[in-house]
C-alpha cells in the first residue's frame, strides 16, 4: 500500500510518498515533519498526518 500525505508549514510545501504500513508511513511523517519543518512529536501534529493520509494505487 502507498499512502501520501502534504506535510507543510506556512511558505514551506512538501509532499512525502512513502511505501508502507499506515504506521510506519506515519513515523517516517513525523519524523520529517520534526527535522525538516521544526514540528514537535505530539499526538496533535501525529492526528494532523493520519487526517490527510489516503490509499493510492502502487504503480504498475
């Protein structure tokens, strides 16, 4: 499963895809989000990532 999600900060736009399980996507989110956006690891910014996660197709 590929899950993708934008992961952003006023000014500051990206968009992650990572192949996986909907926790793993989720560390590896978070993790960007705290070393390249400056976010701190709270459940809020964790619940803001799984609010924008969706399914796409894994490409063929």
């Amino acid at each position: 499963m590929n899950s993708r999600v934008p992961v952003s900060r006023p000014r500051v736009k990206t968009r992650v895809t990572i192949a996986g399980t909907e926790d793993e996507f989720l560390d590896s989110a978070t993790a960007h989000a705290v070393a390249k956006h400056g976010h701190k690891d709270t459940s809020e910014l964790r619940k803001m990532i799984r609010s924008g996660l969706e399914d796409v197709p894994s490409p063929a």
